[in-house]
C-alpha cells in the first residue's frame, strides 16, 4: 500500500489501483453456509454505494457518530469504510441513544430504536437479501442502496487526524487507525497477497484489525467467519487449504 495513505479510504483506494480483481473479503457464516467473496473491485463498488447513501440520502456529516450494531460480516466491513469515506465515526457496539445515527442487525433493532436521528437495518440474509417486512421506524439497506451511485466524492474532504472508529472503550483518528493496522500487519508476518483467515468478532480492536484493516494494509485478503465454532477441526483444516489460506487469527 502506498505510504502516503492516511486513512481506511485510503487504503482501499490503494488497493483498487493495484489489483481491483484480486480478492479482498471471503465471508463464511457457519449457521447458514453461506458464502461470498468480494473482490477489490467489487467492494469498493458496495462502499462507493453505501457511502452515497450515508452522505446523500441519510445526511451524515465529517465528524458525525454512527452507532453500528453489526456483526462480523461482510457488510459490517463495507459500512467501516463508507463510513471513513465520508469521514463519519464509526462507533462499533456503541450506544445509540449518544449517536447522530444507527446501523442495526435484526438482532438489535430494538436497542436501535433509542437513537433519535436516521436508522437503518440490515437483514444479514444471504446475498445482502431484504427483510420479507421492513423494520417500523427503519429503512431497509437492500432496499436502499441499489439504486446508490457507484461512484463516491465526499462534499469535504476527510480529515486523517479526525475521529474514524471507536470499539470497546478505544478512540482512534483515521491516521491513528492505519498505523495501528500497519503495525499489526507487520506482527503477524502479512505481506501483499497474505491471506488470514480470522474467526474473532468485531467487538474489539484485535477482531477488527485481523477482520479487515490489517489484511487491508498489508495488500492481502481476509477470509472472514462467522459462527467458526460450528465447524469441525478437520472443516477448518480444508478450509485453510482450499482458501490458501496463510495466517490464522481465532
């Protein structure tokens, strides 16, 4: 990646003038099968829509909170960096009563509920399918952002030393946040085409960092799982091989 690049939208600018068909993010959930890969491209496009949706429809703002209330998975990531995209915090498990907007699973619609500015609901369904009935009170991602333009500008340009993502009681400006994730990438040995395959949830700095950012600094690719512990040793060992997978992070 280019050592110039300060923030998560950086990095993944980077990475599309790279290689934008190489993979970035492999989703497995474990309770349902599914599986997705995105490649760079095909990523970037998702966060180009979203952010549009977040700048555009939503009226979110640099400097703005977005309680996010998502699970490990592959849209969680396309939110974390629409949300840098657009320069908009990322307040990961955060309280929606102190956020300007929410982003909610079906699991947490109601504690989403709390939070008086626009919400938004994912159904978590394979292939980012709709709920069979929105949500009262929320709109429905896969509804929403379709129609989304596939290119992104923000109306300001970001600032890397502004706040980009808070989890678990940690705060980090989008500079702060690449430094971190170099680092880590350093520590565990990633390199441009690295593969790590995570298990950990998004609840921490360490999930988030093996999940997405660090893979993303390093120029590799993530395979990221869900509901890990239903799958058998022998099922994780093919998995690893069929993935190529390189690093492991549980």
């Amino acid at each position: 990646m280019n050592a110039t690049d300060r923030t998560p939208a950086d990095l993944l600018r980077s990475a599309l003038a790279a290689d934008p068909a190489r993979p970035l993010v492999t989703f497995y959930d474990d309770a349902t099968g599914e599986r997705v890969e995105l490649s760079v491209a095909t990523f970037a496009n998702w966060v180009a829509k979203t952010a549009n949706l977040l700048q555009g429809d939503l009226a979110a703002e640099p400097g703005d909170r977005l309680a996010l209330l998502l699970p490990a998975h592959w849209q969680t990531a396309v939110w974390l960096l629409a949300c840098s995209s657009v320069g908009v915090l990322a307040d990961v498990g955060g309280d929606p009563a102190a956020a300007d907007l929410v982003v909610s699973g079906p699991d947490t619609l109601e504690q989403a509920r709390a939070c008086s500015g626009e919400r938004v609901a994912l159904a978590l369904r394979p292939l980012g399918g709709r709920f069979p009935e929105p949500p009262q009170g929320f709109l429905d991602y896969a509804v929403e952002v379709p129609g989304q333009g596939d290119r992104f500008a923000p109306y300001a340009p970001v600032d890397p030393d502004g706040p980009a993502l808070a989890v678990d009681g940690l705060e980090l400006t989008g500079a702060e946040l690449v430094g971190r994730a170099r680092a880590d990438a350093e520590r565990r040995g990633l390199a441009a085409g690295s593969r790590l395959l995570s298990g950990l949830p998004y609840d921490s700095w360490d999930g988030l960092s093996a999940g997405l950012f660090a893979p993303l600094a390093a120029g590799g690719s993530v395979v990221l799982c869900r509901h890990l512990g239903l799958l058998s040793a022998d099922g994780l060992e093919q998995r690893r091989a069929s993935e190529r997978v390189t690093v492991t992070a549980l």
